[in-house]
C-alpha cells in the first residue's frame, strides 16, 4: 500500500494505492540458461502465459488492477515475478459513532475466484510500507495479514485478508465543526444578557437558530443515512438546536412579560419564580419599571393642591372650594386605579418587568450550565472511546 486517497463517509468506500507482488511456480515456462547464451530472465506480455484467477472480493469497481500495463518476470527455474498495481475502491463499513475522533478498521480481501486449493493456494508472506505517503486526514495506525480459507460445495478455496486500521486526524474538525457549534452555543447565552427594550433579542436568538440548522445540514452532507450508527456530534448539533429553539420560546415570553402593564395582578408562579431567583442567585434584583410606587402621586396631588391656596385668598365662595375639593378626589382616584399591582416577596415590590429579568438571569445560568455539562460529557466520551479503540488495536 503506498497511500489512502480518500475516505468516503456517505458511500462507506476507501480509496487506495498500492501493488501486490504475485509469485509462483510455472514448470512449462523453465529452461536450461546453458542452451540459450545463459540468459536467466525474460520479460512477457500477460497476456502470453498463466495468471492466477485473484480478485478483490470487497471492491466496489473492477474486481483486479488494470494488468495490461504490468508485464512478468519469467526466471530459467520456472518462477514468476508479478507485481500489479494502482488505484483500488474498496468497500468499508465505517463506525462514524465518534466521530470526529473515530477509529476505522477496514480490509482488502483477495482471493481466488475459480482455481480450488488444491490447484492454487494463495497466502500473504509479508508487508512492504516503506513506499506509504501519509495522508492529511487519516492515520495509517497498524496493518497486517492473515491467510484463510473456506469450503464451498466440498472444495476449499484460499483467501487472504489485509486488514488496516486508520485513525481520523480531528484537528481540521475541530476547527471547523466543534468550535463554532460551541462559539454558537455562547451566543446563545448572549441572548438572556440583551436588555428587553434593545430589540435584538428575539433577531439574536433566531439567528443562533438558524446557524444551528445550517450546521446540522453540513453533518448530514456527510454522513451516511443510517440509524445504525449514528454520530454523537449529530445528536450534540440537534440537542443545542433545541436548546436555541427553547431560549426563542424563554426570549419571546420576556420581552412580553416586561411589556405587560403592571395592572395585571403577578400570577403565583411568578412570584414563586423571583422567590426562586433569590435563594438560588442569592441577590436581590431591583425593579426596573418606569412605573411610579404606590403613595407617591398622591403626594404630588396634595402638594399641588395644598400649594394652590395663596394667602389672602379666603374669599372663594362654598361652592368653588367644594369644586376644587371634588376635582382633587377625581385625580387621586384615577391614580390609585393606574397605580401597578404587585407583589411582596420579602421587603421586594415584584413586578411583570423584575420577573421578566429574574427569568433571563435564571435562564442564563440554567443554560450555561448545560452547554458545559453537555460539551464536557460528549467530547470525553469520544476522546476516551478513541484512546480505547486505539489501545486495544495496538496490544
């Protein structure tokens, strides 16, 4: 084998290069070097003499290299020296499991296809790399022969196996698949940290989304379509798109619940959500509203009241002091009726717009703790299932 062109996850398909060195024993095709000037060798079309009937069973093109360019060598003995070769495409059930860190045993099967071993016994005596071009996206990790055999209808025929075990370089994915999925999972985060009245949360959170479908689009380019073997970095692309979808869900519901009108009394598991925040987050979140507190208008109205009366001016008539008095209570009235409902959780006045921020904050950490747990669980697995293919492959 002198180098892996290629490694086609979708068609299960390697693609080789190599040459197989053939030799066997050919009594009609001996002579006496004596009688012709001690000439030892002679080179013959393959076409002229007999080639063992050897094929790739598990190719996927043509079952044998192109022979027509490669001519034996005939010794005065009788042995023959053939050495074919070039591309081959060979068939390869790959495990894309732990993909990107995946470990493929793959082999060539060459056997003889008509001739019984009786007549042709074929068998692999040794491994020659020393002409093997490493490949950027695989690791040649080991390699090695075994000769075998099976019966079919009573005769026996010769098989050999070259087995070869590749371990995918990672870093080119790495870069450009576990990287930026995890860069998007951040973004992610970014959401719940945008103030409501910015206006780009819901923009922000969609276009995580959207990223997130394009990059799972990308795995199933390349991966195969099968449920057998499903790639863990699959399953961690759609977890974190539906992470992205639930913060579209959580961001939609803030930028409601902080636009609510505070007339509307705090169901009770909003007001157990901000209990939940300050025991959890241990900090007290101050209300952002732009809403006045309750006692405080009136105030005014009174102050302004209050202030309207000038000295000297004691000679109104009964009837316009009742008026004035009349008009004060029909302010106050309407301001006690606009005046926000809220709750009290400890000495804190909660309102729709503090719990639309305790809902961002939890949010926040609740979401930050699963990307990390989830991003630390899914790469050790394939880090550790890769170390253990590996060792088990080198003992």
């Amino acid at each position: 084998m002198t180098s892996i062109q290629e490694v086609d996850e979708k068609t299960q398909t390697v693609s080789t290069v190599g040459w197989t060195t053939i030799t066997w024993i050919d009594d009609y095709l001996s002579w006496n070097p004596t009688d012709y000037d001690n000439v030892t060798m002679i080179v013959l079309p393959v076409e002229k003499i007999w080639t063992p009937d050897l094929v790739f069973e598990n190719s996927v093109g043509s079952r044998f290299y192109d022979t027509s360019f490669f001519r034996p060598r005939i010794y005065s003995d009788g042995s023959i020296s053939w050495e074919p070769g070039g591309p081959m495409e060979l068939s390869c059930g790959l495990v894309l499991t732990d993909y990107p860190f995946d470990v493929q045993k793959c082999h060539i099967k060459l056997v003889t296809w008509a001739n019984t071993g009786s007549k042709v016994f074929a068998y692999a005596e040794s491994l020659d790399l020393d002409s093997y071009e490493a490949n950027g996206g695989w690791k040649l990790i080991n390699i090695e022969a075994i000769n075998s055999s099976f019966t079919l209808d009573g005769e026996t025929y010769a098989e050999v196996y070259f087995y070869f075990t590749l371990r995918r370089l990672p870093l080119f994915h790495i870069m450009n698949i576990l990287v930026p999925v995890f860069l998007l999972s951040v973004l992610n985060l970014l959401v719940f940290c945008l103030p409501p009245q910015s206006g780009e949360k819901v923009t922000l959170s969609l276009t995580v989304l959207l990223a997130f479908s394009v990059f799972l689009l990308m795995m199933n380019g390349i991966m195969p379509s099968t449920s057998i073997n499903v790639p863990v970095m699959g399953i961690y692309i759609t977890i974190f798109m539906c992470i992205s979808s639930v913060s579209v869900l959580i961001t939609v519901l803030v930028i409601r619940m902080h636009e609510q009108v505070d007339n509307y009394r705090l169901p009770k598991w909003a007001i157990e959500l901000y209990a939940l925040a300050q025991r959890v987050c241990r900090t007290k979140k101050q209300n952002v509203v732009g809403n006045v507190e309750a006692g405080k208008e009136p105030g005014k109205y009174k102050e302004s009241v209050a202030g309207s009366e000038q000295p000297g001016e004691n000679t109104e008539s009964d009837e316009q002091k009742e008026l004035a008095e009349h008009a004060e209570q029909r302010k106050v009235g309407e301001h006690k009726r606009h005046q926000p409902v809220r709750a009290k959780v400890g000495k804190d006045e909660v309102s729709w717009r503090s719990v639309a921020n305790v809902l961002d904050l939890l949010s926040f950490y609740a979401f930050a703790l699963i990307i990390l747990i989830l991003t630390g669980v899914v790469v050790g697995n394939l880090l550790s299932s890769s170390a253990k293919t590996v060792s088990s492959i080198e003992l």
